[in-house]
C-alpha cells in the first residue's frame, strides 16, 4: 500500500496548504480588522473634536449676538429719543418748567448726532446679519461633516463585523 500511503501523504499536503491558505487569510483578515479599529477610533476623536469647536463657535455666536442686539436696540432707543426731542413742538414739554430764552433747540448739531447713530444702527444690524449667515454657515458645515461621518463609520463598522465573521 505504497499507492495508499501515496495518497494520503497527497490528502496531507493539500490540508496543510489549506490549513496554511486560512492562517495567512486569517492574519490578513486581523490586520484589517485592527486597521478598521484604528480608523473608527481616529474617527470618533475627530467628530469629538469637531463638536467641541462647534460647541465654542456657538458660544461665541449667542454672546455677539446677545452683545450686537443689546448695542442695536440701545442705538434704536437713543435715536427715538432724539427724534422726539427735535421734532416735538415747545407746547409738548408742558410739564417742564419754562425754558430759559438762552436755550434753544441746536438743529444741525442734532441733525449730525442723529446721522451718526444711524450709521452706528446700520452697522450693528449688518454685523448682527452677518454673525447669523457665519452661524448658519457653520452649523451647516457641521451637520454635513457629521452626517459624512455617521455614514463613514456605519461603513467600517459593517466591514469590521463582517471581517470578524469570517
């Protein structure tokens, strides 16, 4: 049975092949794996990054805001009180005492201040418009980014799980 011994020796060879085939696929397959770890785990520091600034960008976003919408609306009520002043006849300030003959109105230095605080209304509502575009802008970008991740790390996590299986 030198023709038996032959063959199995053969049927041992091709095991050992096979066996040797699955080792090296299986050292592969955990390389990967390891790889596909270290992507989700360098991934996963990135979007806690990325939330950390965007929670910063925000802040920063509510106190301009808060800040250009208490100057503006400040502007807003010295400009009406200056209208009111300038343009109101002298029987409206009936609970006033008399006013001296010395005073009077100044009509072009109240006209000046006037325009002045215009101007100053008119950039505090543009850099008020401008922080909420970057806002939005931003947070745009962000839910983007993040959506971008979720789906890069749903894909990873899939192929690691299948990986593992095999």
């Amino acid at each position: 049975t030198e023709a038996k011994k032959s063959e199995l020796e053969d049927d041992v060879a091709k095991m050992t092949s096979k066996i040797d085939q699955a080792a090296a696929k299986s050292a592969t397959l955990k390389e990967e794996i390891a790889e596909l770890q270290g992507e989700l785990a360098a991934l996963a520091k990135e979007q806690a990054e990325l939330d950390k600034i965007r929670a910063e960008t925000h802040a920063d976003y509510v106190t301009a805001k808060a800040d250009l919408e208490l100057g503006l609306s400040g502007v807003r009520k010295a400009l009406q009180v200056l209208r009111d002043y300038y343009a109101a006849a002298p029987a409206a300030l009936v609970q006033q005492p008399a006013v001296p003959e010395k005073h009077s109105k100044a009509a072009g230095a109240g006209s000046s201040i006037i325009g002045i605080l215009e101007v100053c209304a008119s950039d505090f509502a543009s850099n008020l418009a401008k922080e909420e575009a970057e806002e939005a802008d931003a947070e745009s970008q962000y839910q983007k980014v993040t959506q971008e991740n979720k789906i890069t790390k749903a894909t990873k996590e899939q192929d690691e799980k299948y990986k593992t299986q095999e």
